[in-house]
C-alpha cells in the first residue's frame, strides 16, 4: 500500500481528492490528509509518504513552501501541486521542487489518476532495490536505473498499443485515454520516450509498416494504404515520399530490383 498526504485548507476539496483517490485506487492507498502547509511537513515527517498532493494557496506555510522542506527531507517523493491560479511563478517553483505535475482547478478526475498513476509506477521502482553483484549501488545511480526503466515500461506499452491501432484512424487523444493519461501529460511522456512528436512516430511507423507490405507484389498499393490506417491512397503516398523521399510504387520497384539482382548472384 502506498502513503499519500493530501494538504488543502478547503476541507471539501480535500474530501474530494480524497475520495477520486479510494474509488479509483481502491485498496492501494493510505491517504493522509492535511490542512495547511505546516501541518502537511508534519504529516509527512510522521508517515514518510510517498505521494504528496499540494493546493499552492494555503495560509502560514503555502504548497510551495511545504514543498520545498519537503523536498529537503526526501528527494524521490512524488510531488503533485494543484491551484486555482495559473501564474507562471508558481510554475516556476514547481519545477525548481521537481514536482510530478502541476494541475490547474477546476480540474478533471482523469487528469488526477493519470498523474497518480504515473506517481504509484514512481514508487514502485523506488521499492525495488537495485543490485549489482550483491551490493546496492549508490542512489544517484539507482535514481538513474529507476527513470530508464519506467521509461523504457511506459515506451513498450505506447508502443505495444500502436502497434495494436496503427491501421485505424487513430489521434494522441486516443491514445492518452487509452493509458488513462492527461493529452499534457501524454505529449511530455511521449517526447521522454520517443524524442519526437506522437503524429511523427505514428507516421513513420506506418510508413515502415508499408514498406513490409510493398514487398509483396500481390498487394496493391491502395490496399496497402487502407492496410496501414490511411483510407485516401494520394495522401497516403503524399506522407510515404515525405518520409522515405521515394514514392510506394518507386520503392516497390527498387525492392524488386534488389531482389532480381541478389537471385543472379545467388545462381
């Protein structure tokens, strides 16, 4: 079970995110909750939480400030802000705390699990010690282990489901709830994993698709561009010269050559 503090000093946004929290994550928090910055370092000092959510206006001790002493006692925790006011500055403490997210009110419930989500795969890996011939390695090094293997679980995943939907008419919104993430979120995320946009990885990886399926002279190159999720056959070709700077049937062609060529030296 993973400890999470909730600190607002609205006591009906507290209940609120409290209980988004136990319906979709139902047996896998223990969610403590706070109502003001002081009383959320306290909390956290007592129950070493792992998660923490924090409203950014709160009197005595704001979010930010809690953050940062929270960020002082531990640097892995999980830190989620979340305020009714989009100032830049509150942005830019976000960032200098190493906060998860920073979500907006009035925000959606799938925005909060999203984050969530990606917080508890967080912890997760944080729980698993990392071994190297029986002796654990230092913790920036674990630190460093732990981001490559999220990432390269979450990159397998996006993939795996591409993989699943390329030949449909699919967007980014697609796919973000599909992975029941936020499409800010999911953009961020995706340029970690891929280092280039949704719409581009998409359309190379139909492109690739494509040129599996031109080898096989038995498909028509329409047939082929409904095959890989682009049902106007110009456009199709339009977006394959684009990326491969060659049309289908010209790429058709110069495998077929390739492939007479290697059968007269194979003779």
């Amino acid at each position: 079970m993973y400890r999470v503090l909730v600190a607002d000093d609205e006591p009906i946004e507290r209940n609120v995110v409290s209980r988004t929290i136990q319906k979709y994550f139902e047996g896998q928090f223990s969610v403590v909750t706070a109502a003001n910055g002081r009383e959320a370092v306290r909390l956290f000092t007592e129950h070493r939480c792992e998660i923490v959510i924090l409203d950014i206006e709160m009197p005595g001790l704001n979010g930010l400030e809690a953050a940062e002493k929270i960020r002082e006692m531990d640097a892995q925790c999980s830190i989620i802000f979340q305020t009714a006011f989009d100032e830049f500055s509150y942005a830019k403490r976000a960032i200098s705390v190493h906060a998860l997210d920073y979500l907006l009110k009035p925000g959606t419930d799938e925005e909060l699990i999203a984050v969530l989500d990606e917080a508890v795969r967080l912890a997760g890996e944080r729980r698993r010690p990392v071994w190297q011939g029986g002796v654990s390695e230092d913790a920036g090094a674990q630190e460093e282990t732990t981001g490559s293997v999220r990432l390269a679980a979450v990159a397998e995943t996006i993939r795996d489901y591409i993989e699943g939907h390329y030949m449909e008419e699919i967007a980014l919104q697609d796919a973000a709830e599909a992975m029941r993430y936020s499409e800010a979120y999911f953009c961020r995320i995706f340029k970690q994993c891929f280092d280039k946009s949704f719409v581009m990885y998409l359309t190379e990886f139909r492109v690739e698709k494509a040129k599996e399926l031109l080898a096989d002279v038995r498909i028509n190159v329409k047939d082929i561009s409904a095959q890989v999720g682009y049902h106007d056959s110009n456009y199709f070709a339009k977006v394959f010269k684009r990326v491969a700077a060659i049309t289908p049937t010209e790429y058709r062609t110069k495998v077929l050559l390739a492939a007479e060529k290697a059968g007269q030296r194979d003779e």
